[in-house]
C-alpha cells in the first residue's frame, strides 16, 4: 500500500514538472511584445474613452 502511495505521489509530481517546463524559450518573447502590444492599444483606447464628450464624471 504504501508502494503505490509513494508511486502515485512520484507521477503526480513529475507530472506537475513537466507542466511547469517551457516549452518553446523564444515563444515567451513574442507573448511578451504581443501583450505590450495589447495593453498599449488598451491605454489608447482607455484615454479616448476618458476624455470623450459623453463622459461625465460625478
């Protein structure tokens, strides 16, 4: 019992792992300029939002 409590505690960790690995290292730095990208479109968006004449705060 203990055998198969020790086994099941090994895949699962080992599965977490290789979860946990990038796969691709050259993948994160077009995840990173494409976010940038998004969250400058997000900031332009947001400030024309802001000072619209529809918008009225209070």
């Amino acid at each position: 019992m203990r055998n198969i409590i020790l086994i099941l505690f090994l895949l699962s960790a080992v599965v977490i792992m290789i979860q946990a690995i990038p796969v691709q290292g050259h993948r994160v730095k077009r995840d990173l300029k494409a976010l940038e990208r998004i969250m400058k479109e997000m900031v332009e968006i947001g400030v024309g939002v802001g000072t619209g004449s529809a918008y009225r705060p209070g």
